[in-house]
C-alpha cells in the first residue's frame, strides 16, 4: 500500500513493505525515515551501487538536484517526507544559519526521534487510507517540520556549527489576535502551519516558537484543543450526529474526533453527550 499526500509545503510517501528501487535525480530535497534493520544497495551521484548496513531507527537526507538510486527490501513501512525549498530555507537559513550550498547528502545514522515522528506520519497515512478520511494536514507538517530540525541539527553536529541563537520572542498582540481569529474562522476546514505562519508574516519555524511562547501549547495542540471545545458545544446543543459533529468541528471523520476527544477529556464523544 503505496500511499502520497501533499500538505501543499511538504509531500508525505508511505513507503510498504517489500522491495523497492528508486533511481532519479532528485527534483525536492527529501527525508527517508528507515526503521528497517538491513543492507540498502545505493548510489550517490555515480552509477556504482555499493552495499550499506542501514540501521534501524534512521533517518537520512538526499538534496534536491543529486542523482540518488537505491534497491533495499523493507520488512516494515517505512517514510519519505518531500519538503518545498522555501520551506528548507525558512529552517536551514533563517533558524539554524547554515547556507544552503553548504547542504549535501546525509547517510542514515539511528535516531530515535526521527523514528517515532516517522511512526507517527505512517500511522496517519496508514489511518487515512483504510477509513477514508482526508490527513490531518496540520499534523502531518508539525511532524515534517519535526524531521527537518533533526536533519538541521545533523548539519550543525557534523560542521561543528555554533548551536547558539537568539531567544525566541512570544507572539506580539496584533500578530497573536490575527492568528487565533483566522483559527476560530476555519476550525471546520483544513489548517496549516504554512497558513498560520503567512497570517503572522513570519517564517514556519520562527513562528511556530513564538506561538508556543505566547500560548502555552504548540500550534497543532492549540487547534485540536479548539475543536475538542467546539465538538463539546455541538454535542451539548445540537441535534448533529457524533459524525455531524466531527466534521463541524474540523475532524476529518468520526474516528478522529473520538481519538483527539478522549486524549483531551478522558471519554468518548457519546459518552460526553449522554452525561451532558
């Protein structure tokens, strides 16, 4: 089960078991997630293909415009997060001051981290395909933006990069003001950060610190907490299905509210509403 989905900054590729071969000259810049313990064949700008003990739990990092080929059989799912190279600036350029000539290939090294953000997007495309609900857009880039600090940190480690930057300032009051209302106004549509950060004129990474400064929570914690409240009113007062209610609020189906609304509240919608 192959499976895309585009957030419109970033391209998520559910990768399934089995063998694969890829062989192109990379036109994104792109992060494959391996939690396979095996030995990838694979050719970086040459033609030659030489054999690599790949651990599991690793992450490596193929630039946009490299001849990349690869032939490996993977015994679980694995993830290759495509980013837009606006984006790739904002983060390597803005918060972190590596020059994006500087940025080369990146064999794959263990990294735990990068390994549960990489579960994390498998199991929401895995969820989106078997129920038929649309992704969870802002999700999926909270977990892009995860991968793409760890690649960023990569390149700092391996150039002995100074990690030193200014502290990140809260959300100023008109910027925090325009951004909660453009969430209020479209809590039953698809939200991104790419969307949150335009509204704010600030960079993704930039602004997804401040928010957390200003707020208390994550952009994506602070969505989901404002659904979960809007699905509280809906079921309290509306005649809505648990389902109607769902979508009203910004869920991309049943299950999603259900999972999110027990996660915030401790019980299930139906519940919720029958003590209600």
């Amino acid at each position: 089960m192959e499976r895309e989905v585009d957030s419109g900054s970033m391209r998520f590729i559910l990768l399934p078991p089995g063998e694969t071969e890829y062989f192109s000259v990379a036109k994104r810049s792109f992060i494959d997630v391996n939690l396979n313990p095996i030995e990838h064949r694979m050719a970086i700008a040459s033609d030659v293909l030489e054999t690599m003990q790949v651990p599991a739990d690793s992450v490596g990092f193929v630039p946009a415009g490299i001849d990349f080929r690869v032939m490996v059989k993977n015994f679980l799912p694995g993830l290759i997060v495509e980013i837009l190279p606006d984006v790739w600036t904002d983060v390597f350029e803005a918060e972190f001051g590596i020059d994006q000539a500087d940025i080369e290939f990146l064999s794959y090294e263990r990294d735990p981290v990068a390994a549960e953000l990489g579960r994390a997007g498998i199991r929401l495309l895995t969820e989106e395909h078997w129920s038929g609900e649309r992704a969870d857009s802002l999700a999926l880039e909270s977990i892009g933006m995860g991968l793409i600090s760890r690649i960023a940190r990569r390149f700092q480690e391996d150039r002995s990069v100074s990690t030193e930057k200014p502290m990140a300032s809260a959300l100023a009051r008109q910027r925090q003001k325009a951004v909660l209302e453009y969430i209020e106004d479209r809590l039953n549509s698809s939200i991104s950060l790419i969307d949150l950060a335009s509204v704010a004129n600030m960079s993704v990474s930039h602004f997804s610190r401040s928010f957390k400064l200003a707020i208390g929570s994550s952009p994506l914690r602070y969505v989901m907490y404002r659904r979960v409240t809007r699905a509280k009113l809906l079921l309290t007062d509306s005649n809505m299905s648990v389902a109607q209610v769902a979508h009203a609020s910004g869920f991309s189906g049943q299950s999603h509210l259900t999972r999110v609304f027990k996660e915030f509240t401790g019980t299930t919608p139906a519940m919720f509403r029958r003590n209600a």
